[in-house]
C-alpha cells in the first residue's frame, strides 16, 4: 500500500469508528428519554393520592436503563411540576411536566365494594346526568335522561369477588381489580347477556384508591330539627357528624337547601319508606362513613327506601335489603344486595361532580392528567 491509501483506509477506520459511536449514543440518549417519559407515567400514578406518599414509586430499573423523579412542586391550585431523569448507557435526560389534578367525584360506578360485590337478589343499574334534570327512562319523552355508566366495581381479582346469585341487568361496565388476565374469572355467574358495556368485564389498570374518612374539626353534631318528619340539612353548616347509631325510620324525610356532608362514626340503618337526598340534584347530599374503634361498620338500607345521593364508606359493609332506588352511588369496603335494587349514578355524566374540592368526598382522590405543553428536554 502507498501512504495515500493507508491514509485513506485509516480515514475511513475513524469515520467508522466514530460514526458507531455517534449511533450508540444517539440510541442511549433516545432510550434515557424514554426512561425518564416512564418515570412521568409513575408520576401520574403517585399524584393519584397526592397526600399520601408512602407508597410512591421515585425510581425504577428498566431493560435499557433506570430512571428517578424528584418530590413533585405545588406550584398552583392542584398543580404540580415534575422533574424526570433517565439514564442509559451514560447518557441522562431530564423531563420537566406539569401535572393538572381533576377532582373526581364520587358518582364514578353505580356500585362499587373494595373486597366483593354480591347480588342475591334482583338489580338494575343505569345512569343518568342530575345537571340535565330527573332520572326518566321513556326515550320518548322530551326529557329522557338515562344512559349506560352504571358501572359496577371492585379492587377483588379474585374468583367471586363478585358474585351474582340472584339477577343484575348493568347497563354499564363491570370493573375488577387489576392484573387481571381473564376478568370474567372474577365474576361467579357472569352472563354477559345482561352486561351492556364494551368490554362487558375490564380489569382497571390500578386500584382504585379508597383513603378512609376523616371527620374534620368543627363537624356540627346535632341534627337538624325534625318537622313533620322532614330534617333539611343547612349548606351554611355543611358538615354534619351525628354520634352513635343513627336510624332512619320509615316515612322520615331527610333534605338539603344545597350542598351537605353528613359523617357517620357508627351504625346507620334506613327503614322501609325514607326518602332521602335532594331529589332534583343528588350530587347536594353525601354520607360518608367512618369505622372508629371497630374492625367492620355495617350500614343498612331496608325496605322501599328512594335514596337521592351517595354514600362513601371504605370501611363499611353496606347491606341492601327490601326495595330501594339510588339515585346516585354507593362505594363500600364490600356491598351485598338481597333485595331489589334501582341504581342510577355512574361515571361523570351519571350523577356529576360531588363539588370542586381539591379532596372531593374528603377522600383525596385525584386524576392527574398531562395537558400541553408538558414536557421540555433538557
């Protein structure tokens, strides 16, 4: 070989060389990015319950690399900046986003119990959205109000977690815990006949987070005087938290002139023929119950009982016997239905938003959601 063309294949040994590495960083810095994105997708995942950080994922190891996420910035109402950083084969990238937490409300399933579901009795559930009016189900009246978010749920993945041993027509979803491979392996005597949804059984994507109640400081124990048999609760107090046992009896009325939380610390039971709610707008009135000093806190709804609201109890074993109408949702620690049900509520759409809280039904459940422009590589 002449010098020239040593040269020249040496020139072409560095262009090589140099243009391997150029490609080996190029695909290690893509990868870093997509690291730190996965660390913005956990993040998401934290912000669900941003007040309780216990459980929060900060880093994780991936085939390609790792990734780590700085404590999440209160820069504004229910907004929060997260800082991402990836690394793969020594290259990082770094991902700034900002997060906007939705409250959600507490009409997001018909019927939901954390551990089990069970139907031995007869069930209907639909939706319908109260800002539109009444419930009315005839598609041919001028204010038809009715659709298809009754969704059912549960945290259980296992078998019979819900169970149907009676008759259920769910106009909606049934929605398991997550993991699941074959959903309908949760559900004892599913009958996708009766199951409008599409899918008719999903497994959701992560629990669905249930913080306990905590009645808060100035809650007003005395209920409202009783006026031929009608209690209105005041939207002026707002917070409402009777000691003991409460009963609702039979023909007793319970209202609001707006907005009420009423918290119950012990057993509550609502007999045959109590109306309860705001019957134009269900979204005015929510229970929320707290198991203190006890292992299990069992709620009862007996006879033909028309309950316009919700009712928000992790802790609880709600049982629901005789005839009753819910007119919004019942999220438990485990529900079983003996008797004959009407649930409408739902998704948003269904019974709507509890309020604008930043913790809505004091429960601290969000949804954080990315809105653009979210991310800026460093």
């Amino acid at each position: 070989l002449n010098p020239s063309e040593v040269a020249t294949a040496s020139d072409f040994m560095r262009r090589s060389m140099t243009e391997s590495g150029v490609s080996r960083r190029s695909t290690a810095q893509q990868d870093a990015f997509f690291l730190a994105e996965a660390a913005l997708d956990r993040a998401a995942l934290n912000l669900r319950t941003p007040d309780e950080t216990s459980d929060d994922v900060t880093a994780g190891t991936l085939p390609t690399g790792s990734y780590t996420m700085e404590t999440p910035q209160l820069i504004g109402a229910l907004q929060y900046e997260v800082t991402t950083h990836g690394t793969s084969g020594g290259e990082s990238r770094h991902v700034e986003a900002l997060f906007q937490l939705t409250p959600q409300s507490v009409f997001q399933f018909a019927l939901f119990g954390d551990a089990s579901v069970n139907v031995s009795g007869d069930a209907q559930t639909d939706s319908y959205n109260s800002s539109q009016g009444p419930y009315e189900d005839d598609p041919a009246s001028p204010d038809y109000n009715k659709g298809q978010n009754g969704d059912v749920g549960t945290n259980g993945t296992a078998a019979g977690d819900v169970t149907v041993d009676g008759s259920i027509f769910i106009e909606g979803q049934v929605a398991v815990g997550p993991g699941v491979d074959d959903p309908t392996s949760v559900v004892t005597g599913y009958d996708p006949a009766f199951i409008t949804g599409d899918p008719k059984v999903a497994s959701q994507p992560g629990a669905f987070p249930l913080p306990d109640v905590v009645i808060p400081e100035g809650c007003e124990t005395e209920l409202p005087a009783s006026v031929q048999n009608t209690r209105t609760f005041s939207s002026a107090v707002g917070n409402y938290c009777p000691p003991g046992t409460v009963t609702i009896n039979g023909g007793d009325t319970w209202t609001a002139d707006g907005p009420v939380k009423i918290y119950f610390a012990g057993d509550l039971t609502v007999n045959g023929n109590a109306t309860i709610g705001v019957v134009n707008d269900p979204t005015k009135m929510l229970f929320l119950l707290t198991a203190t000093g006890s292992a299990s806190l069992q709620q009862e709804i007996t006879g033909s009982t028309a309950f316009y609201g919700g009712i928000y109890g992790p802790n609880a074993f709600i049982d629901i016997a005789g005839d009753a109408e819910i007119f919004g949702a019942i999220i438990a620690g485990s529900v079983d239905l003996s008797g004959t049900l009407d649930a409408g509520g739902g998704r948003p759409g269904g019974g709507g938003p509890v309020d604008s809280n930043p913790r809505p039904v004091d429960t601290g459940r969000h949804r954080a959601s990315r809105y653009p422009p979210a991310r800026r590589p460093a």
